[in-house]
C-alpha cells in the first residue's frame, strides 16, 4: 500500500506542474508534456485515495461485526 509521503509527493509533484503550466513562456508542447505529467500524478493520488477509503471501510465492517 502506498505511504501518505507518497500522496504527498504526488500532491507536490502536481502543485509544481501547475507553476509550469502557468509559466506565460512555457511552449504548446512543454504544455502537453507537463499536462499528461500532471494528469498522471492527480491519477495516482486518487487511486490512493480509493485505496485508503476500501482500507478504512474494510477495518469499520470488521469492527461492526
């Protein structure tokens, strides 16, 4: 299972991608590139997310039972 370091990393990793991109000197095709990037990483984070949430629910129906 991935850390919350992790999260956090993609989470950064996202925030910096997003300076590029409003960088006004950035090129259609540096755009693309970090866009795909940025896409890719907000994917990862919220697979992780999914995960956490599967985790938790599986430990409060093993509590309720």
């Amino acid at each position: 299972m991935a850390t919350s370091k992790d999260f956090e990393k993609k989470l950064e990793s996202s925030k910096e991608i997003l300076q590029k991109l409003m960088d006004p000197e950035v090129t259609l095709q540096d755009s693309v590139k970090h866009y795909k990037e940025g896409m890719k990483a907000l994917s990862d984070a919220q697979k992780m997310l999914e995960e956490a949430k599967l985790e938790f629910e599986t430990i409060k129906d093993a509590q309720d039972h």
